[in-house]
C-alpha cells in the first residue's frame, strides 16, 4: 500500500520509495483565483502539484498586452521549469 495518495497524476507514476521523499515536504494548499504561483526573475520558493483546476501561464508584452500561453492541471507541476531542468 502505498503512504501517500494524490488524485495529481505526476505524484500517481512515482514509486513508493520516491513518494516517501516527497510526503515529508508536501502540504495541501487552498489556492484563491488569480494567485501567483510565480513570476519572471525571481527564484522560485514553491512547486504546485495541482489536484484539481488549472494553472494558467501568462507573457506580458512590453506594452502591457497579454496572452495565456499555457495550461497545467492535475497531470503536471506548476512552475513548470522543475520539469524543464531535469
């Protein structure tokens, strides 16, 4: 049996003794609408590991405009630059 259940499909595929890793550091979070998960040029302090929802990635233009240009939900992470550094 395993010591951690998540309905988050990336937690889902780690084996047992990888999970165990991660129960020590992880906490449920209620997240508001439009709340920052992260921003451009500073270090990132938290990885998302949405349940349910979606996290969506937004560029700003220069003037200001802006444009979704991602989506994560419950089959990723959010930031997703943990997964791009690997």
């Amino acid at each position: 049996m395993r010591p951690f259940e998540s309905k988050n499909l990336f937690l889902l595929h780690l084996t047992t003794p990888q999970i165990v890793v991660f129960e020590r550091i992880l906490e449920p979070l209620a997240l508001p609408r439009d709340f920052e998960l992260a921003s451009i040029g500073l270090p990132v302090s938290h990885y998302y590991f949405l349940e349910s929802g979606i996290a969506s990635m937004v560029a700003t233009s220069p003037e200001g405009k802006k444009a979704e240009i991602g989506l994560v939900g419950r089959d990723g992470i959010s930031p997703p630059v943990l997964t791009m550094e690997a």
